[in-house]
C-alpha cells in the first residue's frame, strides 16, 4: 500500500475544514489592512533562489532538471518570486504595494515537529515605501492575525531588532563592511550554539579579537528598553541618533496600533538571511517550548539585486502554518467544524424528479443540499438525514406533490408544516430567522 511522502501532509475533510480557517483568517485580518493578494508559480528557475541566497541553498531544494533541460525548483519561500512580479511591473504599481499569499511551500530538509518539507506560508509584504511606518503596518498585521486566533498578549511574543543597530555597533568597534556579514551569522546562530562555537567564529572573522567582541556583543544582545538603546545609539554619533530617532517613531506608531502590548526589544534577533537591512522581528509562542511562529523585516534592495535595475524599498514577514497550528491546536483554538448540509431532501421513488428540480433551486440559492444517491425506502432516507446533521428535511411525498406542495421537517425538534411548493425558499430563509420550527408545530 502506497504511503504519502515523509514531510508531506494529508488534510481529510477534518483536518482540511481547520487548515481552511487559518487561511481565512489570513485572508480576512489581511483585507482589513487593505492588503490585496496575489499569487505565483510553485516552480520557478533554480538561479532566482540561488542569485538570493547562495549555492548553498541548493542542497535545501527540490530541484531537478526539466525536460526543457532548465534549472528548476518548487519554491522554498515566497519573496524572490514576489521581487521578479513587482519588478517585471514596478512602473505602473500604484505605490505603496501591499500584497499577501497564501500558499505552499517546500524544502528538502530533516522533517521534524514543527518543520516539514511541504508547508503552508502567509506572507505580507509592503513595497516602495522606506518609512518606518511601512514596518510599523506589517507588524501590526502580524498582531491582528495572532490576536484573530485567539491568541493574547501573554501567549506571544513579537521580539524586534534591527540589522542598522548592529552596524553601527559593529563599525564602532572597527568591523569593517567586508567582515559584517560573518560576524552578523555568529551572532544569529549564537542562540543556538554553546558561547565556544560563537567565539570561535567571532575569532575567525576577527582573529585576535574574539573574546573583546563576544563581551560586546553579549552586553547588547541584554538591552530590552528603549531608554538603554537610545543611549547605545546615541554613542554611535549622528547615525546613531538618527536611528535611535526611528526606533522611537516606530514604537510609537505600534502603541498607536495597539499591538505595543506583545512587542520587547531583543537585539539578540538577527535573521540570517544576509538580505535583511533594517528591522527585523521574530514572533514566538511564550510557553516552555518558546516556538517561532513567524519572521520578517525590511529588505530595501533584494528587488534591485534580483531585478538588476529597479530598486524598490521593501519589507515583510511570513508565518508558518505548521507551527502556529501546535500552537493554537495546544490551546483548543481550533475550532471542529461539522461539515453538514443545510437541508436534507427525502422523496419517494416517483416524487424524485421533482424534489431534483427544487435541489437544483436551492443550490443555486446558496443552501447546501444533500439527498440519498441510492434509491431508498421513507425510514432509511429519514435515517440519512438525521446522520447527516442536517437542520431541515424536505419531504416529497406522493400527496405532497400532487397538491404542489412539500414538507419542511425541523431535524432537532422533529416538528413539520406543509407549504406551498412555490414558497419554498421563502420559508426556508423565515425559518432560519426565527431559529427553526417550535415542537409544537
């Protein structure tokens, strides 16, 4: 028997019904920041993930050569294909360009709790504006759909940073531009690592340097004020405190957005990925496992490096659906859908053709309907239609259609009223206002 891929996931109804809610409420918290969505191919040519990332992103893909003898693969993430579409297009977008996605994602990687080869992604991506409110508006979305969950302010935690803050830390200590991103890279990865690794890299960017910088580095990774900050920033000279100025412009737009309450200063958030130039964020679940549940920040010239000639600020973040779904899962904020139709139909063999004609009609009205494929007996379709968690049965029976009418049976309380056929609908729509059909008839 044929099992599905190791990494991949399958979504039964169920499992599909609570997937789908997520994504709406991607959708609908998205839209209410006036967002617009948009899509792109699942495959694209290997070189636009290698031309952002390195070669060595490559042992990290599905990849294979087409039979057009090209270079591809399934996409890991959303933003290089984003970059190409605006770029292909960046004269005639109206600016700034708020795009969304919902969509799947892959990457040829360990499968393990909380990482998969085939996921879901929200991404949320603001383009063609530098100012800090651009950033401002994409944290608070991640917010907005954290708090739609369900989640509260103690159950996340969005912790921000800044690449720029680190720069002119670096450059205050004689890093030069050339050695920044391998010091940049210990510091990522020194949450994960024992303080030897991190020193050890430290040393090899910086030989005889590396425990002077790795004292540095860890006294600012322990600042979480702004007070704090703006005194480290203010240090650096005029870029610093130009900088400390957006830090503050952008704290105050968030306590303006209401979403102050879920924000700390965590300098020790880097983000790998060499491409990020200005803030940078990580959300995590604030529970003993501290999982991450999204990732962003402004990347102002991937669009140029990828395009070769448009240069578009930009910024965005993406959530994963396999961990924020342990998370809410976890804490019973899934709801259990019951898939069942709004009406139940039950006809006699001859009546049939009839109650067809009028399932026909309430679809096309927009009620979900069901009705027993195989031919039965009265009691067996009754039967059915209690199973089916149906609300309302409606009857064709033999006298019923003769006098051009039908029955509309309440499947909770078990009361019933005759109607003319014509008014079927219009009951229908009375019944659900009033909340079904009293016991009493």
């Amino acid at each position: 028997m044929f099992e599905s891929l190791p990494g991949f996931r399958e979504f039964y109804p169920e499992e599909c019904s609570r997937r789908n809610h997520l994504f709406r409420i991607f959708r609908n918290v998205a839209r209410t920041f006036s967002f617009r969505e948009f899509d792109a191919p699942v495959l694209e040519p290997l070189d636009l993930y290698v031309e952002k990332s390195g070669e060595e992103i490559v042992g990290q893909l599905f990849h294979f050569t087409d039979k057009g003898d090209r270079q591809v693969a399934l996409r890991p993430e959303l933003t290089p294909s984003l970059a190409r579409m605006v770029a292909a297009r960046a004269n005639s977008l109206r600016r700034p360009i708020k795009w969304f996605n919902v969509g799947e994602h892959f990457r040829y990687e360990r499968p393990q709790k909380g990482r998969l080869r085939a996921f879901y992604q929200f991404n949320a991506d603001v383009m063609g504006e530098e100012d800090v409110a651009a950033d401002a508006e994409l944290i608070a979305l991640l917010v907005a759909i954290f708090k739609a969950c369900g989640l509260g302010a103690n159950d996340f935690r969005v912790r921000l940073s800044d690449r720029v803050t680190w720069a002119l830390f670096l450059s205050s200590l004689g890093v030069s531009d050339e050695q920044r991103p391998s010091l940049l890279d210990a510091i990522d990865k020194s949450e994960r690592r024992k303080p030897e690794q991190t020193l050890e890299s430290i040393e090899g960017a910086m030989p005889g340097r590396g425990e002077e910088i790795l004292s540095g580095i860890e006294e600012m990774k322990t600042v979480s004020t702004f007070d704090a900050l703006n005194e480290r920033l203010v240090s650096f000279g005029e870029e610093g405190e130009r900088r400390a100025g957006e830090w503050a412009e952008l704290l105050q737009l968030l306590e303006s957005h209401d979403a102050a309450d879920c924000i700390g200063i965590d300098l020790s958030i880097v983000r790998g990925l060499a491409y990020y130039t200005g803030f940078v964020y990580e959300a995590f679940e604030t529970s003993v496992e501290s999982r991450a549940l999204a990732g962003g920040g402004r990347y102002d010239h991937l669009v140029k490096k990828l395009s070769g000639n448009v240069d578009l600020p930009a910024a965005g973040f993406a959530i994963g659906d396999v961990t924020l779904t342990d998370c809410l899962d976890g804490k019973k904020l899934l709801p259990d859908y019951i898939d069942a139709p709004e009406i139940f139909i039950v006809a006699g063999e001859n009546e049939r053709p009839t109650a067809l004609r009028d399932v026909a009609l309430l679809r096309q009205a927009g009620y979900s309907s069901a009705y027993t494929l195989k031919r039965q007996a009265f009691g067996k379709q009754f039967k059915e239609a209690g199973r089916s968690g149906a609300k309302f049965a409606v009857v064709y029976g033999e006298q019923e259609v003769l006098e051009n009418k039908v029955k509309i049976k309440d499947l909770s309380t078990g009361a019933e009223v005759s109607i003319n056929s014509s008014d079927l609908l219009r009951n229908l729509r009375s019944l659900e206002e009033s909340g079904g059909i009293a016991a009493d008839g």
